[in-house]
C-alpha cells in the first residue's frame, strides 16, 4: 500500500519532536546552569549586531554551557578557536576562573573581531589573542564518505567498520589550512568557522561552495598531547573527514542533542 506523501511528513516531524524537546529542555537547564556563573549576564548583555539575524546569531546557551565547563574541567593551558563569537567570551570567562591559560581565536572577519573583543568581559580579556587571519584554500587527498554516522574506529591505519562494511573512498576534498596554527601545541580546539559561503573562491568545479572542513587538526595531529579534545560545533562533514583522516587513536562521541561532535586523543 502506498504511503501518502503528507503522511511521510507527517511521521518525519513526530520523529523530530522527542529529539526538539529535549533540545529545548536542555537548553534552559544549561542556561540556568550559566546564570550561576555570571557567563550569561555578560552575554546577554551583548545582542547580535545591527542587521543580524537574531535567531541564528543569538547565544546557543547549551553549546556554551559545554565549551564552559570543558575549560573548568580539564583546565587547558591553550585552547584554539577557530571562528570567534559568544563562545569566546564564555570560555574566556572560564579560563579566567581557572587563573591560568590562554584562548587564541583565529578570525576571518575584521569586523566579527571587533564585536568579539567587545563582548570580552572585564578581566578575561587579558586571558584572549584575537588573531585576524586568512586561511589557505587547499585540496587534500583522503578517506570521506557522506553515509550517517555512527562508526567505530579500528586502531589500524584508515580501518573503519562501516554499517554496511564498505570502506570509505579516498577523494580530493577541499578544505581550509590556518598557517597560524603551525606555531601552537593546543590541548582544547573548538571548530566553529571560518564560513565557506563568505569566500568567494571557496567553490568546487561545479560553481557551488561544498561544506566547510579544517584541515589543521590532521596536519597537526603530531604534535598533539595526549588528552587534547576537539570540539566542533554543527560541523558534520567536518567530523567524518577528521574520524576517516586522523592516524592516531581517538575516541568519537557525538552530541546530538546539542549538536556537538567531540574527538579525544588517547594516546
């Protein structure tokens, strides 16, 4: 029997409900959870810029509330951003509480750089190094695959077991390199930028922008220290190059409430 087409969206949009509730949820309990910090009084106080859109630039208070206790957590001595924001200011307040550490945030936008700075609240200013930037288009060859997540990880080189067990094809996949980075040894990175779409000659041969990915966590994954934890924020394709590319042993979990994905080194 054939299934209306309204009835499919029906279900589709039931299915969803369960998953935007407990979004919703968690996100007044992480909001909540801020407030007791001083983290939202500040950001609260710093609205989306003239001509923004509000709803999509407004703070994602359970995505804060991650970023923030992370840095209270683990206590990181550098932490590196890439794309500047409300995160900034929160895991600036963080670091500040903490009394030691560093937050280098590379920014793509001279003007997203100033309203940043701006947000910094007073003292964990000093804990921040806005860093104007502007990425390398690059071509890397690699493993990428665009089925749903999830996977496992085999400690072997390139080896995943697939759903399907199929192996992943190596393609030509562009991307961005920060020649900033070479210079830091980070023990937390959030991925939140730079945005495909703002730059111009970030098109594929077809004329269209394809999805955004940072290459640095690959490039630089020698140098990292055991425990360092990547944190990328809404960056899906992102994910799956780095969980297909990375060489060393890590440890996958993804957040779909909050819309996280978290890489750990544990070697």
């Amino acid at each position: 029997m054939m299934v209306p087409a309204s009835f499919k969206l029906l279900l589709m949009d039931a299915c969803q409900l369960p998953r935007q509730l407990l979004q919703a949820v968690d996100s007044r309990v992480c909001r909540r959870k801020l407030s007791r910090t001083g983290v939202l009084d500040l950001l609260s106080a710093t609205p989306p810029p003239d001509g923004a859109d509000a709803a999509s630039l407004a703070p994602q208070w359970d995505r804060l509330w991650t970023l923030y206790s992370l840095v209270r957590r683990k206590r990181p001595s550098l932490v590196l951003e890439y794309g500047s924001g409300y995160s900034t200011a929160a895991m600036a307040e963080a670091l500040k509480e903490n009394g030691s550490g560093k937050l280098v945030s590379f920014e793509t936008s001279a003007e997203w750089s100033r309203i940043t700075e701006q947000r910094l609240g007073c003292g964990s200013a000093a804990y921040v190094e806005l860093v104007l930037c502007s990425p390398e288009i690059k071509t890397l060859k690699g493993f990428f695959d665009t089925r749903p997540m999830p996977w496992a990880r085999l400690r072997e080189r390139h080896s995943l077991v697939w759903s399907g067990d199929r192996r992943p094809v190596e393609v030509g996949v562009m991307g961005f390199v920060y020649r900033e980075a070479e210079q830091f040894t980070p023990d937390l990175i959030l991925i939140d930028g730079p945005s495909g779409k703002r730059n111009k000659d970030y098109v594929d041969s077809y004329g269209s922008h394809p999805p955004t990915i940072v290459f640095d966590p690959l490039m630089q994954e020698h140098r990292y220290r055991s425990g360092a934890h990547i944190v990328l924020d809404s960056r899906l394709a992102n994910s799956r190059f780095l969980v297909n590319n990375l060489k060393r042993d890590w440890r996958y979990r993804p957040d779909s409430i909050r819309r996280q994905n978290h890489l750990s080194l544990l070697d």
